[in-house]
C-alpha cells in the first residue's frame, strides 16, 4: 500500500496546516484579551533577582486605572505544588478586573524560577513570596501601588506559602516592636517614628489560603497580624492529614485556631460558621473560612472558590468594584489556550508531512505495510487478553514505581538539589514508563514466537525494518518538528504573553535555559515507552478490515486505560469512605490528570505518523520529545542554582 503524496494529500496537508496555525492565533489573540480584559490590564513578565544567586519569575498585572494619584492594592499570588505562575490566572485575571494589581509568581524550582538554596523554603521564603513582597513594599518603581495594602494568596502548598510569609513579616513587626522600646531607658512609649518603622516590617495586611490547613497552628498563627481567609475544598483528597482526618471545616481543630486567634477569651467559638465575617478589618483581626464543594486539584478552576478569592480582597482592601464576583471570564482564556494547545497539535502531521515532501527527506517514505491477517477466535481471545493484561499492568505498576523513586534517586526525593534526575515527581512517571515499555515489547516478542508467525504473521509486517542512516534523518526531522513546535510556543508567548495549555495539560513557554541540559537525561530512557507504543500500535494490532477510527481509539484506551482505573479506583475508595485508597502517594495520582490525555493521544500520533513513512519510528521520536519537554517543564525541579 502506498503513502506517496498525491496532489490531493499534498493540498490537504496544506489545508491542515493553515487550520492548525489559525487556531493557535485566534487562540492566542483571544486568550490575550481575556487576560487584559480586552485591553484594561497591562500583563507583563519579570525575573526579580534574590539571595544566593537565586531568582523568581514573575507575572505583574496591572489595571490601568492603577496610577501615582489613583494607587491601588497588590496581591501576590503563589500557586501550589507542581503549578506555575499560568495555572493561577483565574485568580489573577478576576482580582485586576477589579483594580486589584497583581503579581503572579513561580515558586522557587518550579516554573521558570530557580530552585532555592534554603532547606526550610517554605518558612523562611515562602517558595518566593517573602523576596516579592519585600520588593514590592521597598521599590520606587511600582508607585502605582498603596504599600499599605499589600496581600498575598496562594492554593495548597502555595497557602502554605503565603501563611508562612505573612507570620514571618508579623514576627519581624513584634521583634521590631520589642526592639523600639527597650531603646528608651526611661520606660516611656517609644518615639512615632520607632513605632511606625516596627510595624512597616509587616508588609502583609491581608492573607488568603487556599486548599491548605496543616500550618494552622498556634505557633504559626500567634505572630500573624493580617486579615486572613481560608478556603478548603470540602472533599479535598488530602484530608486524612487534618486532625479530624476530615474536609469538614465547620468544626476542625485547624478553622477554629484560625478564627479565634483573632477573637477575646469571652468572644471565642467552638464552631465555625461557614462564609462569617469574624473579627474586624480595622485592626487586622477579621478572619473567614469558606469549604467549597470540590476536590483538591479543582479548586482553582471551581468559580465558586474564585469567587470566594475576589469577595476577600475587594471586601479587605475597601474596593467597590463595579462588577459582581460571579462575573468571571478566566475560564474563556482556558477555552483560547486549549484552542492553541489543540492547532499546535494539529500542527504536527501535516507540517512532517510537508517536510517528507522535501528530497533530504523524501527516502524516509516507505510503502505501508500490509495490516496483519485478521485474526480468527483464537486471534481475538489472545488480543483481548493481552489488552487486559498490559492495562492491567500499567495500573498494578504505578505506585510501587512512585515508593520505588525514594531509592532509585534519594536526592530528588528528599528535595535536595541535584543534577541526576532532578524531577521528583516525573522520575515516579519515568521508572512506570521504562517498566511497562520493557514489558510491552517483552509481550510484542512472545506474541510472535508463540502464535503470529504460526499465523501469517511475518516481520514485513511490522514496519520496523530500517538502517543507522535511515534512523539518523528520522530523527533530524523529528528534532525539525519539535523546534518548529517550541518555535510556534515562543512566539505566541512573545506576542500574547500566553502559552498552551488547558487545566493539567500544559506546553510552558519559559522555563530555566538549562533545563533542555535535564532532559537529556529522561528523554531515552522515556523513548523506551514511547517506541513501544508505537511497535504495538502500528505493528501489533492493525488488522486486515478493521475501520481506522476503531483502531485509533482501541489503543487510545489501551494506552491509558490502566492509569484511568488508578484514578477510578482512588476516587470511588473516596466516595465510600471518604479517604482515598492511596494516602502516601495520593499527589503522584493527582498527577495523573495531566498524564492520561497525553497517554490517550499518544497512539493517534504514533498511528498518523506510520501512515506518513511507513515505519514505527517518526512517531516516537517526535512525541517523545515534544511530551517529555511539557512534562519536564510543568513539575518541580530540583536543579542546581549554578
């Protein structure tokens, strides 16, 4: 069968091709006068120099209306474990459309920021937070901004985060305080002056945390002088971990600190009533908890608790803004940047189709190879066994692969900086990639030795045959493939400051130069799985007579069907229980909602790109990197500052 281009498969590459790149415009274009609200908020990127060499990267959002004469509040924004700056957007879009600025930051080893030299990050930087606020309080530059209104918000560990820093600031303001009068001998009230440099040390009046209550203690909490809100999802996986070991903040141990922390001796409560205003504003003493019906990884995207965000602010800071915090436009933004993600997907085929075109490429075409005999009983009995099987395997696997980390790479685990595999969560992903990819060509080998090549099965078939030459440009073309899909990224961030992306599944457009150096080291060993794939999409499983759409989605299953029971598995332990199955990996199946639709795509890709050569390798190689790459630079990484 051939798979030499006609003019018409030559025309419809074309036409793809300007679809894909349509729709990573409008997307961009659009997602861009989402995040400006159609021009009203400047959205700007920076890197802030800090300690040790160290930096944070950083988005600002400023409204417009922001100026020296008209100064408005700001809210530093952290976002959690395994999220970037990006991921908060609903939070930053919604608080500068209410003339709130706004500075989005990555934590530090996440994102494009450094990692930190810190062992205790979280307490003493607030991942980043306490060097952006300090900068914001003590720069000239941002005159624009009332220094006395000066919040900070963050969601799970990035709640953490921002609790920290606010405390620390309100210890410094108390030792400042202590300082000021035991300088003056006489016993009398220190000078004005004294006195208003103590509390100029406690930049943070206002505090939200967001999915986060283990920091809630009395230690914690006795030096913090800040309004604070708290939001906890209400079927949040993580709460085994409360002292009630529930999500039910009406009368947890944690809200009731929280809140009576702020309350006198006769005043204090013994449950909290959701959504109540306690305390006061005027003296940094009002406190509110909130328990949005939802699950952890969704609370940013819930506009409920978004909402929850917005009232706090605008309520603390006395803005009246104009609009109701029900009126939110952030998730159009996720719509336009799916829409980019989708074209730069699209993008891939018809663009390698094109370049095949090209003679330096053109002997990488090849014939396709015949489909296998369609199989009689016996042949579907086996081939539904096996499905099972593997997807049984891939799901049996996973969490010995997450404990298995700890020992494998005990630097990257214990958060230590290192250059041997530093991704802590994505080296559970490798060692589960490398396992089921060995396994599947183990059982692709004993297939054929035991029942193919007894039926008709011959390795013609396959499409695996090749040369080192042949092999060379493939993946000349796929490195071709991959840059012009990064180079597409840069632009579209370089233009709209926005990148592709939706919920879980992200393609980051900044990240550390050095990171590519990082990804040297998973991408081969990540390419076992990949090449796998491919072998059994293309060479194990296209029969004689089977209808394309069929083939395509029976491996789109089989390739993420095993992480999806996972997933079922935890969430309907949980639903009859209320603790989820997995308690010490429960993060690492979090981490799956953005693994499986890359899984589930995999064998359509690897499927189109056979159909262009002929053989099992252009799909892997481009996919392999172009996945990798997004997961690599969505995670945590624990790399060296120099």
């Amino acid at each position: 069968m051939s798979n030499r281009p006609d003019g018409n498969q030559n025309n419809c590459a074309i036409i793809c091709l300007w679809i894909s790149l349509a729709l990573v415009m409008v997307g961009g274009v659009g997602a861009h006068l989402v995040q400006t609200d159609g021009g009203k908020i400047d959205v700007v990127g920076f890197r802030l120099p800090t300690e040790n060499g160290q930096w944070v990267t950083a988005d600002l959002f400023r409204p417009k209306t922001a100026t020296e004469d008209n100064k408005a509040p700001m809210v530093v924004i952290c976002p959690g474990f395994e999220r970037s700056k990006e991921t908060m957007t609903s939070y930053s879009i919604e608080l500068a459309r209410r003339g709130i600025a706004v500075i989005a930051i990555d934590p530090y080893s996440q994102g494009a920021s450094s990692s930190s030299l810190q062992k205790r990050s979280a307490s003493k930087e607030g991942y980043g937070v306490v060097p952006m606020v300090e900068y914001i309080s003590d720069t000239p530059d941002l005159n624009y901004i009332d220094k006395s209104k000066i919040g900070a918000t963050g969601y799970s560990a990035g709640g953490n985060a921002v609790l920290q820093s606010a405390s620390l600031f309100g210890a410094r303001e108390m030792k400042a305080m202590k300082r000021a009068i035991a300088r003056d001998p006489a016993g009398d009230p220190a000078s004005e002056r004294e006195l208003a440099h103590a509390r100029s040390e406690d930049k943070i009046s206002a505090v939200f945390i967001g999915g986060y209550v283990l920091t809630l203690t009395s230690d914690v909490l006795s030096t913090l002088d800040a309004d604070v809100g708290m939001d906890y999802a209400r079927y949040d996986e993580g709460a085994f971990r409360t002292e009630h070991k529930n999500a039910d903040m009406r009368d947890a141990p944690e809200s009731l600190r929280l809140v009576n922390s702020a309350l006198a001796d006769g005043q204090q409560c013994t449950n909290v009533e959701i959504g109540k205003i306690y305390g006061s504003d005027t003296n940094h003493t009002l406190r509110v908890v909130y328990n949005t019906k939802s699950i952890h990884p969704i609370m940013p995207y819930d506009p409920t608790h978004v909402g929850n965000v917005v009232n706090f602010f605008t309520s603390v800071f006395g803005v009246a803004p104009s609009i109701s915090s029900s009126n939110q436009i952030w998730p159009f933004k996720e719509l336009f940047t799916l829409m980019a993600l989708v074209g730069a997907f699209l993008f891939l085929v018809p663009f390698a189709a094109l370049m095949l075109r090209l003679p330096v490429f053109s002997t990488l075409v090849h014939p396709i190879p015949p489909a296998l005999p369609h199989p009689g009983r016996s042949g579907k009995i086996l081939f539904w066994t096996l499905f099972v099987i593997s997807a049984t395997i891939a799901c049996v696997l996973f969490i010995p692969a997450t404990e298995f980390t700890t020992r494998l790479f005990p630097k990257a685990s214990a958060g230590e900086l290192t250059w041997w595999f530093p991704e802590r969560m994505n080296n559970a992903i490798l060692i589960w990639a490398v396992a089921n990819g060995v396994i599947g060509l183990i059982i692709f080998s004993l297939n054929y030795k035991f029942f193919g090549r007894k039926n008709g099965v011959t390795p013609d078939i396959w499409g695996i045959k090749t040369s080192a030459r042949e092999l060379g440009m493939t993946f000349l073309l796929a490195l071709i493939v991959f840059a012009t899909f990064y180079m597409l990224l840069f632009v579209s961030y370089f233009f709209f400051h926005t990148d592709f992306r939706f919920v879980f599944v992200s393609a980051p457009a900044s990240f550390p130069a050095k990171l590519p150096i990082i990804a040297l080291e998973y991408i081969p060993l990540f390419f076992i799985f990949f090449l796998a794939n491919s072998i059994r999409v293309n060479s194990a499983s296209r029969f004689q007579g089977q209808k394309g759409w069929s083939h395509a989605l029976i491996n789109a299953f089989g390739n993420s069907l095993g992480l999806m029971f996972i997933l079922a598995i935890q969430y309907v332990w949980y639903a009859l229980t209320a603790t989820v199955f997995w308690t010490q990996g429960w993060l690492y199946v979090n981490l799956l909602m953005g693994v499986i639709p890359m899984m589930f795509i995999l064998p359509i890709f690897n499927l189109y790109f056979f159909r262009l050569t002929g053989r099992v390798y252009l799909g892997p190689m481009v996919t392999c990197l172009i996945f990798i790459m997004m997961m690599l630079t969505s995670n945590v990484c624990y790399m060296p500052v120099k």
